[in-house]
C-alpha cells in the first residue's frame, strides 16, 4: 500500500503574493542613487542597480502561477539536484484560473480535454501553441486520446522530435522544461501516477521518501508552469493528492 508521508511545513500550502519582486547580489552600502539599467533576457526582464538585479518573469498568467506555487516551496531543486528560488516572481499576464478536474474514466478525461483543446482552437489558438504533458511514456496513449477527440494533428517529443507548426505538442513532464505554450493540458495525474508508485517502492528510508515526494511534486510543478495563459490539470479518481494543492 502507498505510504504517505506528512508534509514538512516548508510544503504546506500558503497565501501567495501577486506582486513581489526579486532581489539578488549584495545590496550596496552607498546612499548614491543608482541608474536603473533595464534588460530583456528571455521571458524575464532585469534592472541592475550597481550590485543588485531586480527582476521579473511572465511565463504563466498570475491565476496560473499563484496556484502552481502551492505545490512547491520557496526554494525548489529538481530531479538533478540543481536549487533556484521562485521568491520573487512576477506575471504580467491576467488569465482564467487553473481547470482541476477529476472524471470517472480515461475515456471520459480524453473526451472532456478534446473539448476544452477544441474551444481554445475556436478560439484562435493555433495547434503548435498547446502542449499536453504526461508523466510516463506509458501514459502517452491518454495524451494521444484527448488530442483525438481534439480532432487535430500532434506530434510527439522527443530529444529529436521538436514542436512542430500546426500540431499540438505531446511530452513526458521530463521534456517540459524550456518549452512554452500558450495554454497546457496536463493530464493522467492518477493516484499511484503522482507520485509515480514504483519510486515509492523503491525507497529505503523516510528520507528517501521525502525525496521522491520534493521530485514529484517538482515534475507537476514543472509541466504546469508551461502555461502561459491558460492550464488544464485533469486526472481518473482516485486521483493524485498532488491536485489537493492545486485546488487550494
């Protein structure tokens, strides 16, 4: 039976602020006023002031992120080991808040998603601008479901396969990272599925445990931030805790 750890209080769910700023490098002891430089790098945009850089990111509207953030703590580390700090981030974009469903059976998600992806191509999203993420391979054949019942063409990633114009994106969470869409579906987030059940079993001590808990977590966190303006999280009861958080 799957052991469920309790949460450290680092992971507890908490109010998240809309409008905080970033602020890293050594602040300097002058009163002088320093020149505000402004950068664009990517999707963040910087200010240097002598030492200290203040920033803002906008991948995902702020009803997006504010409850994607509930999933992780402050300081996250992801399935490398490699740490970043979310303190600080900025939307600049305004969107709907994440859609958490839970259905009955796959064929039921796949219909419901294939409907929500059909509304967003009415509504004049193009193809190459929705993603639909999946934790495993196995679980490719729910993502190719909905995409069918979308009606549209998809392509599958892969380390060789890219996004490909006028076709939905379909990944594993481990290919999430650098993308980016306009709206993400994230679906198959079964119990047993988040956190994935055999890296459960596989573990030694609480520790351990823990880990896999921060990983997975980090996985889900990941593939929903790739929306940038609109997120669907879907999964079959008994569905993942995981979309507890994201539920609030």
């Amino acid at each position: 039976r799957r052991r469920t750890p309790p949460l450290p209080a680092a992971l507890q769910p908490r109010p998240q602020s809309h409008w905080t700023v970033l602020l890293t490098g050594e602040v300097p002891s002058t009163n002088k006023k320093a020149e505000a430089q402004p950068r664009l790098e990517g999707t963040e945009l910087s200010w240097w002031f002598g030492k200290s850089r203040w920033s803002a990111q906008w991948r995902g509207a702020r009803t997006v992120r504010s409850q994607v953030h509930r999933l992780l703590p402050v300081a996250i580390a992801d399935v490398d080991g490699n740490e970043e700090s979310r303190r600080g981030t900025v939307s600049v974009f305004n969107g709907p808040a994440p859609q958490v469903d839970v259905f009955d059976s796959p064929e039921e998600e796949a219909e419901a998603v294939g409907a929500w992806l059909r509304r967003l191509l009415g509504d004049g999203v193009a193809p190459h601008e929705l993603g639909i993420f999946v934790r495993t391979p196995a679980l490719m054949k729910r993502a190719r479901a909905a995409a069918k019942a979308a009606g549209a063409e998809f392509v599958e990633l892969s380390d060789k396969v890219e996004v490909t114009e006028g076709r939905i994106a379909l990944a594993t969470m481990h290919l999430a990272k650098g993308l980016e869409f306009r709206a993400v579906a994230v679906v198959a987030c079964d119990d047993e599925v988040l956190p994935l059940q055999e890296r459960i079993e596989a573990v030694g001590d609480d520790a351990d445990l823990e880990e896999v808990y921060d990983t997975e977590r980090h996985l889900l966190y990941v593939a929903c931030t790739r929306a940038r303006e609109r997120l669907l999280v879907s999964g079959v009861d008994p569905a993942s805790e995981f979309l507890d958080d994201l539920h609030g």
